[in-house]
C-alpha cells in the first residue's frame, strides 16, 4: 500500500468518524431509550453502503477512500459488541436476542441489497 492510500484511508476515516457522531447524535436525539438504536441504524447503514460499493465495482484509490476509510470508521463493530455486552450484563436477553438478529441479520441482508443495487450503477 502506497502513502497516497494509507492518506486516503485516513481522511476517509475522519469523515467516517465524524459522519458517525452527528448521525448518532441526531438519532439519539429521537430515540430516547437505553436501546443502542443508535449504533444499530448507523451499522446497518453501513452495511447498505458498503454493498452498494461493493457491488459497484469501485475500486483501488476511490475504494480506500470510501470503503476502508469512511465506511470503516463510519461503522463500529467494537460498539456494538461493547453494547450486546452491556444488554447481557443488564440480563435484557430479549434486548440482547433483538439487538443480534437485527444486527448480523440485517446486516448481512442490507450488505446483499446494496450489493445488488451497485451492480445497477
């Protein structure tokens, strides 16, 4: 990986980061509960995008710059593990089972929609 990758990975990075707090900020704002909303939109979000790349075709600079970059920083797979952690420990297994299903499965069904809707572009 040359410099001008590892420089666009991280600016794609910052805007990820960035776009991460004002969308989990604004969603906060409207879901007021001790469920991570939150972190589930933004994560199943990602997942739409990044297929949608993905099935895009895009790849080499543009693809470090907004697959590894933004999409990377934009998701977080170690929230949503410290949050399922947290709904286990609090025993709100249902919670817990919901936040799973929605998560992995959703996750991986947004993935292959967006996947599918790239490959139109």
């Amino acid at each position: 990986m040359s410099t001008f990758h590892v420089l666009l990975v991280g600016i794609g990075g910052f805007f990820g980061a960035i776009s991460r707090l004002w969308v989990s900020q604004f969603i906060s704002k409207r879901f007021v509960s001790d469920f991570p909303a939150a972190t589930l939109i933004i994560n199943l979000m990602g997942s739409l995008l990044l297929g949608i790349l993905v099935g895009s075709g895009i790849e080499g600079s543009l693809y470090m710059l907004l697959g590894t970059g933004f999409m990377g920083a934009f998701t977080t797979f170690s929230t949503f593990k410290l949050e399922a952690i947290q709904l286990h420990m609090d025993k709100r297994k249902k919670e817990l089972i919901l936040y799973n299903v929605l998560s992995y499965g959703g996750g991986i069904l947004l993935a292959l929609l967006g996947f599918e809707l790239g490959m139109l572009l």
